[in-house]
C-alpha cells in the first residue's frame, strides 16, 4: 500500500530493521510460486515477475528493504511532519479495496429531460462536469446535489447564421494543471474553452471541422488536439494572456486552429488520448484503425487495423503507454511500443459492448451498454474478485435511469427490462468515489442515467 524510506533517529538502523523481515519476505515469494504451479497447465499470454521472487537478493537491495517501512501510519507520519523522508503510495490501493470488499453504494441522481450523458470530469472533490447528447454543459455538486449549466459559448458562424450542429457534448478535458476544461461549443463543429475554477469563458475555437467534434486530448497547459467525424485533427493554442485578463463583462476570443490536417486511413476519428510517457497521441477511428502521431511535429506516424472493427467507441491509456480499446465483445490490450495485441480481455457477458474504458493504477474500469461496470487486474491477469466472495467477480450494477416513452418504445420495448449504457465514468483524485452516467443504447429512445459510487 505504502513505502516510506526511514533513518534512524539515534543508531545505525531504523525501528522498522529486523532481520527476521527478509525471511518472511523470502517464504511469502515461496508460497506465491507454489500457489502458481498449482494453477492450470494452460499458458498464459501475459505474465509479470515481482522483484520479490528472485532469490539471489544483493546486500544493497537487502539493505533497501529492511530501512523501508510498508505500514501506512508511518508514511501518515511522515508526511504530517514534511519529513525528508522518501514516501509513495499505491495509487489505486484506496479502489481496490472499495471494490474487492463491495463497499460502493450508488446515489442516483435524477437530471430530468436531459438525454444521455457522454462525458464527464472530477473538477474537485465537490463537483462534476458533464456534457449531454442534448447540448448541455452541466456541473452536479455531490454535496448540495445541485444542478448548473454552464452556457455554451457561440462561435462567428452561429453569428452569421449558420446551420446549426446538434450532436451533443462527446468530450470534457482538463487540462495537467487543471486551469482551463476543453469541451464542445454550441455548434459541435467546434471547441470551447473555459477556465478553472470558475468556469468563466476563454475562447471558442472555430472553422477547423466541418463535422461534429468527438473527442479531444491536452498535451500540455497551452496545447489541444481534437479529433471529428469529418477524419481531420486539429491543433490549438491556448495563451495564458487569453484568460489572465480580467473584464466585468465576461468575453472571450475566437480562435483559429494551428494546424488542421487529415487523419489518414481513417473514417470518423472517434477517441483520442495523449500518451505522455511515449510523446505521441492515439486516435482510434470507426473504420477499426489505429493512428500514432508525434506529438511534437504533429505528423501522423503510422495506422494499424485492430483485430476488430466493430463499434470502436472508447480509447484509454496507462502511465506505462499501455492502451486499451473497447470493443463491441471485449477490451483490446495494446503494447504502444508495437501496437501489438497484449491480450483480449472478454466482456464476460453476451452482447455487451465496451462504451467507456479508464485506467486506475493498475486496474482497468470498462463500463457496458448492459449498464453494469467491470474491473481488471492487469497484474492478476483476471477481473477483479471479491474478497466477500471468492467464487465472483467484482461488478456494479447501475440502475434503471429513465426513458421517456414514446411510440417505439411503447409498441416495442414495453416489456423488456431497461438497462442503461455507461457511456462515461471518472474517479476522484482519491480513488474512492466513482461517477457514471450515460443513457439508453438505442439511438432512437431518449433518456438518461448518472449516478455516484461511494
């Protein structure tokens, strides 16, 4: 869970430095490749090695183990008195434990007539953003359970009487100091951002798509890329002198974007994301490819077909560079130094395609259209299990939402049990509450889910 590098106060060791330590550790390895040789003779695509199973530890590595201590009070110490200690922590370890022992309870939060929640972002430990198929930026306050629309900002051809593209809100992002959100302007052909925290708008990016904008990614605090359904890729700028000047009215620009170019082999750019530790940015398109470019120059780099390519809807990627793709019947597991397939991770259950995917340490969240979210262990190589019960995996199930009836629905769908899709999910910084929302999968019904793990 934790690790805090101690020094001695008076001695040559500290507290936490008894020999008896190494041989624990040395029978818990042992115990740990027994328990593996007893699994089923069938290999394994995937398989990792814990430092801790080598047996040929030096002195040094010895030495490193027995002055760090691995209880959580110590690394609280250490840290209430900003000591120089080295401490860091498990990410995900606040999460997992959630989960494995089934204390998320769902809140449902009710949003009337708004229709099918797309995307959405922890602004801080009290707020939400989220945008809709229906147009709509909203913030929920977990606290107050009080809803807000931020009003969409209108670019030069909504001015000029331009027609109108109604698609909804596909994309919210923040930038890595958290300062500025990116998100759909009121026509969805173009982007809007606006500052942190207090919403207030920055500029409108205009004219660089003729289709509905599906996703964006930040590079950085001033760059932005989107991604359309008309297969270009943009890129923006972002200037702190757009939003450090202050007005009583509140204003903001119009903007151009740097570059505009063609997403080449591609047909309707669906996801994008930012590969930090590789420096370049992933584009899956509907056509079930693959697209890598620089982001430095950029410059598409290559394409690669998917194994499948239907219903490639969501794009996610790890620290590490690992990328996972949701497809219509599992999660495609990439290595991003290849593109090569790592593993396909099944959706365990019939027709139930993969709409949003996320990383949390080591643990992959994917939420379905059968409105049920799973969780992966990439280290286990399984779902999740349950602490609770062993013989089952970890999953959550939303509820209902709401539909609003009209005549396909009466005449068809009447009896058939509703259940919704999860189109977005997000964690808090801490890992211990979840939000999910989304709505009916039928294009054709109108409806809407959210609710929030805790």
């Amino acid at each position: 869970m934790s690790k805090t590098r101690m020094f001695p106060v008076y001695g040559r060791t500290p507290s936490c430095s008894v020999s008896s330590r190494l041989e624990e550790r040395r029978n818990k390895a042992k115990a740990s490749r027994l328990e593996h040789n007893r699994r089923s003779d069938k290999p394994e695509d995937f398989i990792t090695y814990e430092d801790s199973d080598s047996d040929e530890e030096t002195a040094a590595m010895q030495k490193e183990i027995l002055n760090s201590s691995y209880n959580f009070v110590d690394y609280v110490k250490s840290r209430e008195m900003f000591s120089k200690n080295t401490t860091s922590v498990i990410s995900d370890y606040g999460s997992r434990h959630i989960l494995t022992h089934e204390m998320f309870r769902e809140t449902p939060i009710t949003l009337g007539n708004m229709n099918k929640v797309f995307c959405s972002q922890w602004l801080s430990d009290r707020q939400v953003v989220f945008g809709t198929k229906c147009n709509k930026l909203m913030v929920y306050n977990v606290v107050t359970h009080k809803l807000d629309q931020i009003p969409s900002l209108m670019s030069r051809r909504d001015n000029l009487g331009a027609e109108q593209a109604h698609c909804g809100i596909h994309s919210v992002q923040i930038n890595p100091s958290r300062t500025l959100l990116a998100t759909g302007a009121r026509n969805t052909c173009d982007i809007a951002v606006y500052r942190l925290p207090t919403l207030d708008p920055v500029c409108v990016g205009e004219n660089a798509h003729k289709d509905w904008v599906f996703d964006m990614c930040w590079l950085d605090d001033e760059f932005l890329v989107s991604g359309s359904r008309d297969t270009k890729m943009a890129l923006w700028r972002i200037t702190p002198d757009m939003f450090e000047s202050k007005t009583d009215v509140p204003m903001y620009h119009h903007i151009s974007a740097i570059s505009v170019k063609d997403c080449r082999n591609s047909q309707r750019v669906r996801a994008l994301t930012f590969n930090k530790s590789y420096e370049e940015i992933a584009a899956l398109s509907l056509n079930g490819y693959i697209h890598i470019w620089n982001a430095e120059t950029f410059k598409q780099k290559l394409s690669r077909k998917l194994p499948s390519s239907q219903e490639n809807v969501c794009l996610a990627v790890q620290e590490s560079g690992l990328y996972a793709i949701g497809c219509r019947s599992y999660t495609l597991l990439l290595d991003c130094r290849t593109l090569q397939a790592v593993k396909k991770v099944s959706s365990r259950y019939s027709g139930c395609g993969i709409r949003s995917a996320s990383f949390q340490g080591d643990v992959l969240t994917v939420g379905t259209g059968l409105g049920m979210l799973m969780f992966y262990d990439l280290k286990a190589g399984k779902y999740l299990d349950s602490s609770i019960n062993s013989s089952r995996t970890v999953v959550l199930k939303a509820s209902k939402g709401y539909v609003f009836p009209d005549d396909e629905f009466v005449d068809n769908i009447q009896n058939v049990k509703y259940v919704p899709a999860i189109y977005t999910h997000c964690y808090d910084t801490s890992g211990t509450r979840l939000f999910t929302a989304g709505g009916p999968l039928p294009a054709t019904l109108t409806g809407n889910y959210a609710g929030l793990w805790q």
